[in-house]
C-alpha cells in the first residue's frame, strides 16, 4: 500500500500522464459513414514516433493494391510484394482527386512475376510476355521518413491505385467500414484530432479534444463525399 501510494505520489510530482482512448466516427458531408479515411491525434504531452518494428507488406494482387490504403509511422519501412503471375511496377504519385497533393517520398520500382502464380483464363493482360515466369526477386522495400501522403501506381496496369500515409505523430488509425477508428494510448489533457482522405480537395479542420482516463467519443464531420471505389 504504500508502494502504490509512493508510485502515484512520484507519478503526480513528474508529470506522468494518464492515457486514454479516443474513438472517432468519421462521416461524409451527408452524414454517412467513411472507411478508409486516416485518423491523426496531436497530443500536447508528446513521445517520439516509432516506426513500425516490421516491414509494412502492400501486396499486388489481383491487379490492385492490397491493402488500397496503408497507415504507417514515420521511419517505417514499405514492402512491396508482387503476388500476380505477371510483372508489375510500383511507382509514387500525388494524391488527391486532382492530383493536389505531392508525394512525401518519390521512388520508381519494377516487381517481377510471382512464381508459380496462378492466372485466370480470362484474363485481359495475359499475354507470353505479361505472364512468363521469373526467377528474380517479386518484392521490394522503401524507407518512408517524412510525414504525409503517397499515392501509388502502376505503369504497366493504368488501373492500379492506392494509397499510404506516413504518419508523423505515435496516435493514428484508419477507419473501418463502418467509419470508426480507435486510439488508444492518448495521454491526458489538450490534443488536436485531425483527418485525412485520399479525395479530399483541402485540409480538414482541426477538432480540438480533451483527453481522459475516460474513453472519449469523437465524431468528425467530412466537408465531402468520398468517390465510390470498384470492389
């Protein structure tokens, strides 16, 4: 007892904060629910971001990108898996419906077949040349340091998109269908939530939060309507 007593007196007089959780439902400008859309909290009690202790796989599958949109921490690493039976190319662009956005990070890569992959009949791109088999290397990796959005894209298959963003603070999530991401781990007092999308136009206002050992319920409101993405 009086251990726990010594613990939360020295944890008072340091400054030691409590954390708590943030759940956030974002919804489009009619008020229906966004998935996909990036969560950021900026807490006044900062830590170092820490990239990801693993390489971060976005796969080519299918002729898409798997997952379409990736959330990592600054200093993390990119793998690029190439799965399909033809080769692809991996390329950064801006994002943004108009292109509005640079990419934090330029690089340009070429992934050969995937062994031993299987391909549709009926597949439009198959060809002696789109499909031969390969003994060189199907994945490749990029260091992301800087904090913001990467479009993504294929050469060789115009159709390809997909997203990453590089996130510069350790609190941030993506939503799921149904809109919802939760944070946990926010440290107590003043924070700034903020959100991206891949189509918005401009920066979303700031939503200022204080934060508590309580869970805390965050709506936010998007000034758009997100384009319907093919399944």
């Amino acid at each position: 007892m009086k251990k726990t007593l010594l613990t939360l007196a020295l944890g008072a007089l340091l400054g030691v904060a409590q954390a708590g959780t943030v759940q956030v439902l974002v919804t489009d400008k009619d008020g229906k629910p966004v998935a996909d859309a990036v969560v950021l909290i900026d807490a006044a009690n900062k830590i170092a971001v820490q990239p990801a202790a693993a390489p971060v796989v976005i796969a080519q599958e299918g002729l898409r990108f798997v997952p379409v949109l990736s959330e990592v921490p600054a200093g993390s690493t990119l793998r690029f898996v190439n799965r399909d039976a033809y080769d692809h190319h991996v390329r950064s662009t801006p994002s943004g419906p108009l292109g509005n956005t640079p990419a934090v990070k330029n690089f340009e890569l070429r992934l050969d077949a995937a062994e031993g992959a299987a391909t549709s009949p009926n597949d439009e791109y198959k060809s002696p040349a789109a499909t031969r088999k390969r003994s060189g290397a199907s994945s490749a990796d990029v260091k992301v340091d800087s904090a913001g959005a990467i479009g993504l894209g294929c050469h060789i298959h115009a159709s390809m998109r997909g997203q990453v963003y590089v996130s510069g603070t350790p609190w941030f999530g993506k939503t799921d269908a149904n809109g919802l991401a939760s944070i946990d781990g926010v440290p107590d007092g003043v924070a700034e939530l903020t959100v991206w999308h891949p189509d918005q136009l401009q920066d979303q206002p700031v939503q200022r939060l204080q934060v508590t050992a309580t869970p805390l319920k965050a709506p936010l409101q998007l000034n758009f309507t997100p384009r319907r993405r093919r399944s």
